[in-house]
C-alpha cells in the first residue's frame, strides 16, 4: 500500500513499510548500542585474562611473606565493589604469550620476581631506620588488536586489585608507625619519671650536702678537742702509774699490818677468860652489894651509887664479854684481809705495770688519731661544698631534662590498639570516592545514545523523504503551509521513533514512573525538533545538508563522550541542537525544552524560507519542468 508522501531522489512511492524502517532504525540503532554498553562491567566473565606470578616472597620478622601470591590471589576473588569478575587463568609467560597472540586471553597481568622485596621496602626502611624504598609495580599487556575499552576494563580492574594491596601494606605500616608513637611516648614518659625522680634525689641529695660542711667542721673541733683530751688522758695515766704503784706499796704495807695484828690477837686470845670472869665477879658483887644495901643503915645517896656501880659493872662484863670473843672471831678475818689486802697490791702493781702504761699509749695514738681526723673532716667540708654546688646543677639540669621529657611525651601522640588500626587504614587509604560509578559509561551515556540515534533517526527520515514537494513552484498552498506539509510525516516518525526509543531505554535502565515519562517527553521533542532542523538542512543545503547532519551527529558524540575534548570542539558542539536534547534527556527542564522548540521552530522558519526562492524561476526553466 502506498501512502501520498513523496520519496527523495526516486519517483518511486513510499510504502508503510518504508515508513516502518525509517521508524525502527534509530530504536534498533539505540537497543543495539544501549544493550552492548550497558554496564559491561556485569559481564566481565566473558574476558579471560592470563595471570603470570614471577614474585618471589620475602621473609619479614622470620614470616614468609608471598606479597605476589596474595595479589594473584585477590585478582581472582575479585572485589566487592564489582558486580562480576574476569575470567582469570594462572599461567606463565609463553602460555600468556601465546594466549595473546591466539586471542585466548584479552589482557596479561604479569606480577615481577621483586614485587614482594619492593612493596615491603618502606616498611622494612622504617623498621630498620634506614634504606631505600621501591615501589611495587605489576605490568598489564593486551594484544594489539584487542577492543577499544578492553584495555581500560583490564588495568582498571589490576589498578584496583594492586592499590588494594598497598593499602594493605601501608595501613600495616603506619599500624606499626602509631603503635610506635605510643610505645616511645610512654617510654619517654618513663624516662621523664625517672629523671623527675633524679631530680628530686638530687634536690635532697644537694640539701644534704648542704649540712655536710657544718657537721665536718664540728666533727673536726671536736677531733681537736679530743686530741687535746687524749693528750691529758695521757698525760694523767702517767701519773696514775705512779700513784698506783704508790697505792700498791702502801697496801702491801697494809697487809703485813692486818697479818701482824692477826698473829697478836691469836696470841691474846689464852688471856681473854681470865679477864671475863673477874669482870663477871666485879658485876655480880656490885649487884649483891646495891640489893644488900640498907638506907636506914647507910644512907641513900650511898645505896644510889652502889646501883649505879652495879649497873655500870653489868654493862661493862657485857662488853667484856663480847670483846672475849672478839679474838677468835676477828683473827681469822684480819688474816684474810691481810692477804687480801696483799693480793691488791699485787694487782695493783700489774695495773701500773700493764694496763695504765698500755692505756696510756692507747691515749696518745687516740689523741694522733683525732689530729688526722680533724684534718680529714676539713678537707670533708671543703669537699661537701663542692659536692653541694655539683648536686644542686645536676638537680637543676635533671629537673630541667624531666621537663623536656613530659613535653616530649606529651607532645607525641597516644593511642589504643583500635585506634591505631582505625587511624592507618584511614592514613593509608585518606580519600574515598563515593557516588562514582563503577563502569567506564557513566549515567549519561543513555541520555548521549538516546540523542544521537534520534538526530540520525530524523537524518534517515531526509534520506527518504523529501524536504519539499516537487509541486513547489506549481502549487497553490502557501510556502508555510508546503513546508508543513512536508515536515507533518517526519515530525510524526520522529515522536513515534523518540516513544521507541523511551520504551527500549526503559527496558534496560528501569527509570522510575516520573523519570521515564520526563525522558519519554524529551525524547518526542527532540525527534519532532530534529525532523526540522534536518529538514531544514536538506531544503536549505540540498544534499550537503545531508553531509552536515552527519557531521552533526559525530560532533555530538565526540564531544559527549569525555570532557577533555578542544574547547573549540566542545563550544561548537554545545551550539548543536543536539546538545539541548542531550541536556533534557539527563535531565528534563524547560530551558532544555524551550531550546528544542526555538530549534524547531527557527528550523521550520528556514524550511519556508527554502520553499519561498524555490517557488521562483525563470521561463526556460519553467518550461524544462513541464
């Protein structure tokens, strides 16, 4: 069946089914590209990639350490930030090679025989104190005719596995650094202690010291004094010698007395009963005679003095009774005393002879003593003094090195086990990228495709349709009314291929119900909107309008692919109408809108001013067209 709608370039009619191509090319064009560049990274399983380990690990703190092992390893778990993984082969270099060459493996990550010696080389510089850090790195090689973004999917997938790796190390390593800030601050707080400590030892050390100088110069008076003193004592044991030995003679003498007066006693004794009884009869006749006196007879004053007598007689035989037996008794014990009193002299003649000599001696060695210790306890004050000023500078430098310690100990950061596992792998890894995404097509990359295949959806609309009627110059309707005659079709194909187009984006990205309708919106627009620019450039340019539109349409996606494209490119491209449809498309907003309708209109405008100047000719030309 065919339809009023005129074919460019042919005289052929166009069919529905010349309608259905050019409405289904820009969706088939679209749901081609979008479903091949859709997050690819969801079918990274489709790419093998070869792993070749020549690390060979190292021995730290007597652990073997496979650093390249631990890599190869980690490539293949993949990550978690990752929705699939590649195809990854542990192989070796000619197998890698070969699977290169043949197209067996897309990309080769090659892990270096010191890759585990220069990722712990910081670690080890810092443990050692000293030495040169290298930088671990890993090589990834893809063949030369691999595909475009292969070797982007594959080194950013090795990028990621390798910093991984080193923010394992580094994170170990600053661990290691914070644990060893703690321990040097609290050892150094220890020492600050410490020599806290020394000061204050020092401080009374110097106090006592102090005290020292006194207590020796009156240790030394007193040596003095006492040299003088055992000097006298000396001097006066001398004489006690003498005395002594005097005393010992005279008590000598004594003793011969006691034994003389004993031996006369012991000759007395024979004699001392005789005594006793007259002294016993003198009492006894006194008595009879005071009891046989009368007063009558004799007076009283003579009765009185004969009681008296008699009295004085019985008192005195008591005494002469005791002194009776006063010899016996008393000359033995003079005998002892005598010999006793012999035996002192004896003693006391060795005391002179021994002991008072050698005390004497004694004395004058104390006295030589006292004088060496008075000169040693001068020159001990004379040495405490100093002792004194070394010990208040030692306090002072001690107290003033205790001060510097708690400043340093203060000074140097503390912290607990957690916190310095939390600190390193924030030190280690300090700046995180959230939001991005994790496929090299960002967000937009639907917006620019949806774009682009409807410009050139409305390009292919012109290669079949015509721009204007070939009735131009012969009809009767206005040159506004030809040139929306003409763009009524393609402006219908356009909203028709921009709902297509919405339906398959829909199918793959799963807007929600308000974004869809606002990118189905936009994207009808654009299509009307681009049917006119198109047909503007074709009634306008002819067939190099035709050039230009695909022009266009490369333009729009050299310059929305990346960011870093000429600044002359990227304002030429801004300037497209293909860049307002791009915009609305990200995000629908009246200045897009209003953009996309003043592209239409301007265009619709051009198109009728086309349709006027053709609508002029010349005879001859008139009459070729009949």
């Amino acid at each position: 069946m065919t339809l009023p709608i005129e074919r460019a370039r042919s005289r052929k009619p166009i069919t529905w089914l010349t309608i259905l191509g050019i409405l289904l090319l820009p969706a088939a064009v679209g749901g081609i590209l979008v479903a091949a560049l859709q997050n690819p990274t969801e079918r990274l399983d489709s790419m093998t990639a070869a792993i070749v380990n020549l690390d060979e690990p190292v021995t730290i703190d007597g652990q073997l350490t496979p650093l390249g092992r631990q890599l190869a390893a980690g490539l293949v778990d993949g990550s978690d930030d990752l929705d699939s993984n590649l195809t990854w082969v542990i192989s070796n270099e000619e197998d890698a090679a070969d699977g290169l060459a043949d197209g067996s493996y897309q990309a080769v990550v090659t892990i270096p025989e010191d890759f585990s010696a220069a990722a712990t080389s910081a670690g080890q510089a810092i443990s050692d104190g000293g030495g040169e850090a290298e930088q671990a790195t890993i090589r990834v090689t893809t063949p030369d005719d691999g595909l475009v973004a292969d070797d982007l999917i594959t080194s950013q997938i090795a990028d990621v596995a390798a910093s991984s790796t080193g923010t394992m190390l580094s994170e170990a390593t600053m661990k290691n650094v914070l644990v060893g800030f703690t321990t040097i601050g609290d050892q150094i707080g220890d020492a600050a202690d410490g020599a806290t400590q020394l000061a204050s030892g020092a401080r009374d050390a110097a106090t006592g010291a102090a005290a020292i100088p006194d207590g020796a110069t009156q240790l030394a008076s007193g040596a003095t004094q006492l040299s003088s003193g055992a000097s006298s004592l000396a001097s006066g044991l001398d004489t006690l010698t003498a005395k002594t030995r005097e005393a010992a003679g005279g008590a000598a003498t004594i003793g011969q007395g006691l034994t003389a007066g004993a031996q006369q006693l012991q000759a007395q004794a024979s004699q001392m009963p005789a005594v006793s009884g007259g002294s016993t009869a003198v009492s006894s006749g006194l008595a009879t005679l005071a009891a046989s006196c009368d007063p009558l007879t004799m007076s009283q004053a003579h009765c009185d003095d004969l009681t008296r007598l008699a009295r004085i007689a019985q008192q005195t035989d008591t005494g002469v009774q005791q002194l009776t037996a006063l010899p016996g008794t008393l000359a033995p014990q003079l005998s002892q005393a005598g010999a006793g009193t012999t035996q002192l002299a004896g003693g006391l003649t060795q005391l002179a002879d021994e002991g008072l000599v050698q005390s004497a001696a004694g004395a004058r060695s104390l006295a030589s003593g006292a004088d060496q210790l008075s000169s040693g306890a001068t020159e001990l004050a004379t040495g405490a003094t100093d002792l004194t000023t070394g010990l208040d500078t030692l306090a002072t430098g001690t107290s003033d090195l205790a001060g510097g310690l708690h400043t340093a100990s203060e000074s140097l950061p503390s912290f607990s086990d957690g916190e310095s596992t939390s600190l390193a792998s924030v030190i280690a890894d300090p700046v995180a990228a959230k939001g991005s995404g994790n496929t090299i097509f960002g967000p937009t990359a639907i917006p620019l495709l949806a774009a682009v295949v409807l410009w050139f959806g409305a390009m292919a609309s012109f290669l079949v349709l015509r721009a204007h009627t070939t009735r131009t110059l012969t009809s009767r309707r206005s040159s506004a009314g030809l040139a929306l005659r003409s763009f009524a079709p393609a402006a219908a194909i356009g909203a028709a291929q921009g709902v297509l187009v919405s339906l398959i984006v829909q199918i793959v990205a799963g807007y929600d119900a308000g974004t869809w309708w606002a990118f189905a919106g936009m994207a009808v627009l654009a299509g009307v909107a681009f049917a006119a620019v198109n047909q503007a450039l074709v009634a306008v340019f002819g067939g190099t309008g035709r050039w230009i539109s695909a022009l266009v349409g490369v333009l729009a996606i050299a310059t929305g692919l990346v960011s870093t494209v000429p600044g002359w490119l990227a304002d030429l491209g801004a300037a497209l109408p293909t860049a307002s449809a791009f915009s609305g498309l990200i995000s629908a907003s009246g200045g897009a809108a209003a953009a996309l309708v003043v592209w239409g209109v301007l265009s619709l405008v051009a198109t009728t001013v086309a349709v006027t100047l053709r609508r002029t000719t010349s005879p001859k030309a008139a009459l070729a067209t009949a």
